[in-house]
C-alpha cells in the first residue's frame, strides 16, 4: 500500500500520517502492539499522573487513544463502504469531560485500546484496493480509508512520544 498523499487529508493530519511511514501499515499496527503495551505499562505505578496541572492523566491518554481508535476505525469502515453521508468531528476536550477514565484501571483502558485496534484491523485487512482509496467527509474535510489507517498507526505514535517526552 503506498503512503497517503496530501489530498488523502487535511493538513493538520500531516503529523499522524508521517509519523506512520510504512509500506505496511497493518504489519506495522501489528507490531506495533508489545511496544506500546510496553510503553503505557511503564506508568503502572503512577497512571494517575499529569506533567502539568490542565494535562491529562496517564489513564486519560490512553482513554483519549482507545477513543481515537474507535472513531478512525468507524470513518474508515464508513468510507471504505462507500457511503458518502459527511461524519461529524469529534472535539477530544469534550469527549474527555464526559468520559470518567480516572475510574478506571490502566490495564482496562490498555485493553480497551488493544481490543479496538484488533478489530480495527480485522475490518482493514478485508477491504479491497478500491475500498482503500474511497474517500470521504468527516469533520468537514475529505479523507481517505488509507489516510485513517496510517493515521490510526500515527496517532498512537504521537502519544507515546508525549508520553515519553513529557511524563517520564
């Protein structure tokens, strides 16, 4: 599969879709796994821990990535089927005021990320190379089932350099 293009997505997702290089992005979510379980079981004795006083938690990132996963991997499912009905953006400050990942264990929240991004990848693996290119709207910008893949792929990329940059 070749890398998404700058009309696969709008600019602001440069970040995740470059964070995610790879030819094979499912083999790369794949492998990707034992690293960031790794990664985020690093916090175990401290989940409750925020770098700063208006951050997330250690528990809330990964709550924020479980979300994340499961939002991407819809508007992929969505686009790949092409259905062309424009899908609403969701604002992640607002998900996380309505969510109540402080109650929650660090492995439940790691398991909820690992089990939406298995099925994630259950869906991706079945789609066709037509199916890869469908686009859509979401959040009022087009996007491509390939751009929500290497985007998945780099958004949890993203937040584990954070949480290796700044929470450690």
């Amino acid at each position: 599969m070749t890398q998404p293009q700058p009309g696969d997505y709008p600019p602001f997702y440069a970040r995740y879709v470059n964070l995610a290089p790879e030819g094979d992005v499912l083999g790369a979510m794949a492998e990707q796994a034992p690293l960031t379980r790794a990664a985020i079981l690093a916090f175990a004795d401290r989940p409750d821990f925020r770098y700063a006083p208006d951050k997330w938690s250690v528990k809330q990132v990964v709550g924020h990535m479980a979300d994340t996963e499961r939002v991407f991997g819809f508007r992929a499912l969505w686009f790949a089927r092409a259905d062309q009905s424009p899908l609403p953006g969701f604002e992640q400050d607002d998900w996380m005021a309505a969510s109540d990942f402080g109650a929650q264990t660090l492995e439940d929240l790691l398991d909820g990320f690992e089990s939406a991004r298995t099925s994630n990848l259950f869906v991706l693996r079945q789609l066709t190379p037509e199916a890869w290119e469908r686009q859509g709207i979401a959040n009022g910008q087009p996007f491509t089932v390939r751009a929500y893949a290497h985007g998945m792929l780099g958004h949890e990329r993203a937040h584990l350099q954070i949480l290796a940059e700044r929470y450690t």
